[in-house]
C-alpha cells in the first residue's frame, strides 16, 4: 500500500518534498495545499490537485500524513497543532530555544485527536540532534560544538523577510574557521555562541523604506540574530537573483571526549554534510520521518515526537531483514 502524503505550503521546501517523493515508490502525493491562488501554483506532479489550505480539513480521510513546509517563525507555531488536530504530521520547526513549548502544543493536539506528530525534522533539528545524542552516549566524558555553514539558512532568511519593509533577503551562516580548528585539534575550547559563528544577510529593501530600521531589528532580533557578530548588506532585487539564487548549506557536528583510567586517551567524532540544495535535502529527511509518522501510527502511538524517540529502522522502506543482512 503506498503511503498518502499531502504537502501543506508550496514554496522551496514543498517543492523539495514533492521531488523526494518521486524517489520513494512506496509513497504517493495526493494534494498540495496553499495560501495562494491554486491557480497560481504549478506543481510537477501531473493529475495531483492544488487546493486552499483552508481545505485540507475536508481531506482527513484521504491523506496518511501531512507534510508541513511552512515557516518556523509564524507558520508552524501556529499550523502544526492546527494540522495535528485533523492528520498525523511532520514538521521541520527548526527554532532551537522554542522546540519544548512548541512540542507541549502539538503534543496537547495530537494525543486529543489520538494523532501522531512528529516535529523539528530537517539536518539541524534533525540529522545533527542525533549525532549530538550518539557522541553524548558514547563520549561521556567530553564536550559537544555544532558548526553551520557556510550557506542559507532557510529559517533565518524567512525571519528577514518577515520585516517589515523587506521585499526579498537571503541569510548566509559563517562558521569562524579558528574556532572550528581549535575543536578539531581536541583543545575542547570553551565558546560562545558569537564566537562560533556570524550571520551575514542580503536583503532588498522595499523603495523608500528606512534601511537603518530595518539592520537594526534583523540584527537585535532573538533567537535569530542578536546573538551573532551580524553584517547586513541591501542589494537590488537583481543582485540577490544573480549573485544569491543557489540554496547551499552544510556543518559540523563534532564530539571531542576522553576515556581511560585517566582520561589519557582524546577522541574525536565528527559528522559533517555538504548540501547543494538546504530545502531539497530537508525534505528528503521530512519524508523519510513521514513513513516513520505512518508507521507509529499504525501501531496506534499518539502525541508528538521527535527525530531522537523514533527507530532508526522505522526511516527505511526496508524490512528489518534486509537491514540487517546489507546494512548492519
């Protein structure tokens, strides 16, 4: 049986989700669902409906899980426990000091609907939170460092077109390369947050708004930018399509630990992606959790989840046979 998704916002992530499926046969798209004109969206996959979002609670019995590709700084807040309360979900909420209260929400929604919920799914939350988990476990004496980038980090450029007067922006995340050097040595240097990264953003400004507003709310913005060393550049509507159109991003999760009687021995794990495609690679890991969304939810599990309560196995369309014998 192929497993119903339904994609719920169209922009590069939707997308991305769509393309994922056509490489995944035991899954198939039944609706894409939009706060745009659906007449306006042209998806690539023929004989598939575009409808209203305000439609899809007119489609519960027609979709196994809900993919939602919406934003983490005003959508998904408010869209995944709205979601959760009519189908099983994923999400990619990607607000790392927010995680707990947005779990609690969708948690309280799910489990009154008896609906499974899984949340914060992409490379980081996501990928990196179980490698953070892994080397924590097997490396306990020792410290954890996460490096981003370079690349665009889809959650912060949405956070910058959010401000009011911003037509258009783009946010590149810097690892600083000293302090990525002094980690891999294993010096386990104490670091803040400013001190790992900077935060460099371009952004096309609507005519005749105030650019010094603007710089100055995207770099005291929380959780976002004011935190960081944050270096804002206004381009023209053609600079940012020329010069910025890619989507790259990448990183580094590094455990630097010791063992032994005296903890004479240094060891050094790292993980670490290069990704063409930030929102092609995020959906890739959404569908993967959304057969794990099914999957739970067959068995009857309700309430919200997140990528560290799921079986690695429950990602595979394998059987756990064929794990076994070609994976393990």
């Amino acid at each position: 049986m192929s497993i119903r998704i339904g994609i719920y916002g169209y922009g590069n992530l939707g997308r991305g989700v769509e393309c994922a499926l056509r490489q995944n046969p035991d899954m198939s798209l039944t609706a894409v669902f939009t706060r745009r004109d659906p007449a306006s969206v042209k998806i690539l996959t023929e004989g598939v409906p575009v409808y209203p979002a305000a439609r899809a609670k007119e489609m519960t019995n027609e979709i196994d899980v809900m993919i939602l590709c919406g934003g983490s700084a005003t959508d998904l807040p408010v869209q995944t426990p709205e979601m959760a309360a009519l189908f099983h979900v994923v999400d990619s909420f990607d607000t790392h000091a927010k995680i707990p209260a947005h779990f609690d929400e969708v948690d309280r929604a799910a489990k009154a609907a008896g609906k499974t919920a899984i949340i914060s799914v992409g490379w980081d939350p996501g990928l990196f939170s179980l490698m953070r988990l892994y080397g924590n476990a097997v490396l306990t004496d020792g410290k954890d460092y996460t490096f981003w980038g370079r690349g665009v980090s889809q959650g912060h450029s949405d956070a910058i077109r959010r401000v009011p007067g911003v037509l258009d922006g783009k946010q590149y995340t810097i690892p600083v390369k000293s302090a990525l050097e002094a980690v891999r040595s294993g010096q386990n240097p104490e670091l803040s947050v400013r001190e790992k990264h900077t935060r460099e953003c371009y952004v096309v400004a609507e005519e005749g708004a105030d650019k010094a507003r603007i710089e100055a709310e995207i770099k005291t913005m929380p959780n976002y930018f004011a935190e960081y060393d944050t270096t804002v550049h206004f381009v023209s509507q053609k600079t940012l399509a020329s010069e910025h159109s890619g989507i790259p991003h990448g990183g580094f999760v590094i455990r630097s630990g010791r063992t032994g009687e005296n903890g004479e021995h240094k060891h050094v794990i790292e993980y670490s992606l290069k990704l063409d495609s930030n929102p092609e690679f995020t959906a890739s890991v959404l569908v993967a959790y959304a057969r794990a969304a099914y999957r739970l939810a067959s068995e009857g599990q309700t309430g919200c989840k997140t990528v560290l309560d799921i079986p690695p196995a429950y990602l595979s369309a394998r059987s756990a046979a064929e794990l076994r014998r070609e994976l393990l």
